[in-house]
C-alpha cells in the first residue's frame, strides 16, 4: 500500500513537471510563431520584387534575381517546425476527452511542414544556384516568379493544410473569452481560406492568386493566435504554481 502511494504520487509530480514544461515550450513557441509569420510577411510586403511581376509574371526573366526574393523565405521556413511545436503542445494541454481533435490538428500541422520545407529547400538548392550558373532548361516549373509552377502549386496547398490544422484544434477552446475569440480566429481563417480557393477557381485565376491572398490571411491569422496562446499558455504555467521563463 505505501509502494502504491509513492507511485501515485511520482506519477502526479511527473505529470505536473510535464505540465510545466508544455506550458514553457508552448509559450514560447507561441510567441515565436507570431514573430516569425510578422517578419515574413513585413518582408514579402516591403522587400520582395515579386511584385514588380504582378500581374503579369509570366514576363519573368532567368538573368534577373533579388536576393531577397529567396531570403524572405526563411522566416517561413523556420515557422514550420516552431508551428509543428505548438500544436504538438496544444495536444498535450488539450483535455483527454478532446485530444482526438488536437491529434488530428498535429497531423496536418505536420502535413503543412513537410511540404512548405520540401518547396522551399528546393527553391535554394536547386532553383536558385541553377539560375546563378545559367541552367535554366527545364527549370520553369520551379521558379517562384512562375504563375503555374510547382513551387506556388506546393506553397499554396501547405497552407491550405495550416489552415485545416487550425480548423481542427477548434473544439479545444472554449469558455473564457480569450478561448472563444482564438476559435473564432480559425473557424474564420478557414472561411477565408476555403472561400478564396473555391473564389480562384470559379474565375478562372492562377493559383498564385490563391497563394498570395492564403498567406495574406494566416500571417494576420498566426500572428494574433500566436499572442493569445501565448497568453493562455503562459496563465496555465502559472496557475501550476511557476511561471514561464
């Protein structure tokens, strides 16, 4: 009987330092995910020159490159495995009887990530020392500046998948009014996200028209809901009886 209460009481200690720990780890990785998604998108705003080819971008020349096109996107690319992080915290602060959602949420979290590295690692790795050294047969598909590319194609459907992630993890918040207002961030989001998809399609515009307007409506998404799950985050480490630092 006293080996079994010491067992209970380890394991309450060691749920209550993994509390901890989640609430920490989900914290920051809150705060950083609205960081990185403000750096981007303030960079794709103000720095790119893609939009010296916008509308019209089939008029792209190979010999002409800006650095800055393909740095812009680091802040995007490290927003993937932090975002990864948070909903992988989000699923351990989740209540048991909800964890199916969070799980669900994690998986195309997971999806989004895969796909927007692969994109991107390919952009810098292939794309972009083909176009410094001349080698631009067959390279057409995987230029950015390319209105029906692989690139825009695989941008756009990874953050389709954010935005399925997000709708996802809905039913994990509610009650006080931080909670309601971050399900109602996602459940617009979506909306957006959806509708612009299905808007595109009906006329007629290039997929890079989706991909501009789903980035411009999760940086906005990401950058709110990182600052409020920062917030909840934060209020559940303290009421654990430490705070996050």
């Amino acid at each position: 009987m006293v080996q079994l209460k010491l067992n209970q009481e380890k394991y309450i200690e060691a749920r209550k330092n993994l509390s901890k720990m989640v609430n920490r780890l989900g914290f920051w990785a809150a705060i950083l995910t609205a960081l990185l998604a403000a750096v981007f998108i303030i960079m794709g705003m103000f720095g790119s020159s893609s939009w010296d080819y916008y509308p019209g971008m089939v008029n792209y020349i190979w010999t002409y490159y800006k650095a800055i096109d393909y740095v812009l996107f680091i802040p995007a690319f490290l927003l993937a495995p932090v975002f990864v992080i948070l909903m992988a915290c989000i699923h351990y602060y989740t209540s048991l009887e909800k964890k199916i959602f969070s799980l669900i949420g994690l998986a195309f979290a997971l999806i989004y990530a895969t796909v927007i590295t692969t994109d991107y690692f390919i952009l810098w790795t292939v794309t972009l020392p083909s176009v410094m050294h001349g080698e631009t047969a067959g390279l057409s598909l995987f230029s950015m500046y390319n209105p029906h590319g692989i690139f825009v194609a695989l941008e756009s459907v990874a953050y389709l998948m954010m935005s399925v992630a997000l709708i996802s993890i809905t039913p994990v918040f509610e009650g006080r009014k931080i909670e309601r207002a971050l399900r109602w961030i996602f459940i617009i989001g979506f909306i957006l996200s959806l509708g612009s998809l299905f808007g595109v399609y009906l006329m007629n515009y290039d997929i890079v028209m989706y991909e501009i307007v789903v980035i411009a409506i999760y940086c906005p998404v990401l950058i709110i809901s990182g600052i409020l799950l920062g917030i909840i985050f934060r209020r559940a480490g303290k009421s654990l009886g430490g705070g996050i630092s």
